[in-house]
C-alpha cells in the first residue's frame, strides 16, 4: 500500500510541476503582449510629440516670415531713399531671421521624415500585435480548456496501464485470425 502513496504522491507532484510550467508560459506570454502594447504606446506618443513640434515650427515660421517681410520693406524704403546706414541695420536683423527659417524648414522636413518611418513601423507593430493578442489569447482559453495549451497528455503511463495494454495486444494477437481460437 506504501508503494501506491507513493506513486500517487509523485503523479500529483508531476502534474503540479506541469501545471506552474505552463501557469509561467501564460504569464510570460502575458508579460510580452503587456510590453508590445507599451512600446505602441511609446511610439504613438512620440508620433504625437512630433506633430506638436512640427506645428509649434510652423507657427514660428509663419511668425519669421512675417518679420521678414516687414524687414524687407525697411530695406527697399531705406535703399529708396537714400539711407544705407539704416538699410545695413535693417539687412542685420534680416540675416539671421532668414537663416533661422531655413533651420525651421529643414527641420519640418527631418520631422516629416522622421513621422512617415514612424508612422509605418507604428502600423506594422500594431497589426503583430493583433496577431500577438489573438495567439496569447487563444493559448490561455486553451489552457483553460485543456490544461496542457492545447496539446495532447504527455503524462507518462503507470506500470498497471502498460500491463493491461500488454495484456490486451497479447490476447488480440492468440485471438488473430487463423489461431481458430
């Protein structure tokens, strides 16, 4: 009988050992989705952050152009009337507003750039993790069902199983046709 509690007290270990491999596969894969959703959320921030910075640009450029145009007609009134002084004043604050937008326009552009790359990698990621979410989900409902993700017990066999499967091919085969048994 000792013999029984015994073997009885390993299947139960065995299969309590199965049981927390597969408990830590669902949380791992738990764990991955959790992080595919956060760095979705880091990109789309970053796409967010981008367009502020590219708005912010253009309402800067808008504001430079402006003054740029104000300083060229203090350039052209001052050239008319003879006032170079006050046209080289007016050409020094010009300058460094000109080449200010150029920086403004490049930048746009880079953030242009920077926004279409992320914007694809964004609806790359999201489509794998849709496919994610739907893979970890159907292994935890199968998990749930089944206990073992789906697949078929691996438990290995008692000693009485095989005897009476032994048994049982054993007569098959003395009851095997031409025996006349």
């Amino acid at each position: 009988m000792r013999w029984f509690d015994r073997f009885a007290t390993l299947i139960k270990a065995d299969a309590h050992g199965v049981l927390e491999q597969l408990e830590e596969r669902s949380l791992l894969a738990k764990q991955h989705l959790r992080e595919a959703e956060l760095e979705l959320g880091r990109k789309s921030a970053r796409c967010e952050a981008l367009d502020d910075e590219s708005r912010r640009l253009a309402d800067e450029a808008e504001r430079l152009r402006s003054e740029i145009a104000s300083l060229d007609e203090d350039v052209e009134l001052a050239l008319s009337g003879d006032k170079d002084e006050l046209a080289r004043f007016s050409v020094r604050r010009l300058l460094p507003k000109q080449r200010a937008l150029e920086d403004i326009v490049q930048r746009r552009a880079e953030i242009s750039e920077e926004h279409a790359r992320l914007g694809e990698k964004l609806e790359a990621q999201r489509a794998e993790l849709d496919t994610l979410a739907r893979r970890v989900a159907a292994r935890l409902a199968s998990e749930r069902e089944g206990g073992t993700g789906g697949r078929p017990s691996e438990a290995p066999a008692a000693d009485e199983e095989v005897e009476l499967e032994l048994l049982r091919r054993r007569r098959a085969v003395d009851v095997a046709p031409g025996t006349g048994r």
